[in-house]
C-alpha cells in the first residue's frame, strides 16, 4: 500500500517537474491532479503521504503545512533550477496576506 503511495507521488512529482523531495514544499494542493489528491487525502493529507512514502526524508512540516505556495512560485524555482543547475540557491519571500 506504502509502495503504490510513494508511486502515486512519484508520478504526481514527474507530472509537476519536480526533480528533488525538496520540489514538494512548494507544491500546491490545487497543482495536484483531483484523483491523485483524493488518494492522498486517504493517507492524511500532503504533508503526512509524504512522510509515509518517503520516510528517509528528513521533512519540514512547518513548510509543507505552509499556505502560501502556488503553482506560480513552483514553476519559477523550476526554471531556476532549469537555468542554473540543482546548485543555485532560491531565497523564499513570505508575505503575510
């Protein structure tokens, strides 16, 4: 069941371009596909699929329960990444709303 999860989000994670666990924190409920997410809502949510699937991942809670990620924000650090390789480093901006 663990496995067929942590396949569900590797597929959900090549869907969206996201190459390291670390793509997840700024992953938006609403960029995952509804019957992907359905799933994921059996397992707990975002954040508790991911501990379960990836549990040698060291994950921070904090950011993955963060409200304010978008798919915009995503698509931008992807094209960092895309530009200057998994070593370019994104200072995150957090605006209170």
């Amino acid at each position: 069941m663990i496995q067929d999860l942590r396949h569900l989000l590797e597929q959900v994670a090549e869907k969206l371009g996201i190459t390291k666990l670390s793509g997840w924190y700024r992953v938006s409920t609403k960029d995952i596909p509804r019957g992907a997410y359905e799933v994921i809502l059996r397992f707990g949510g975002l954040a508790s699929a991911l501990q379960k699937a990836f549990p040698e991942h060291k994950w921070d809670t904090a950011k993955l329960a963060s409200r304010f990620k978008s798919s915009e924000q995503a698509q931008i650090y992807q094209l960092v990444e895309a530009t200057f390789g998994n070593n370019a480093t994104v200072y995150e901006k957090h605006t209170l709303r």
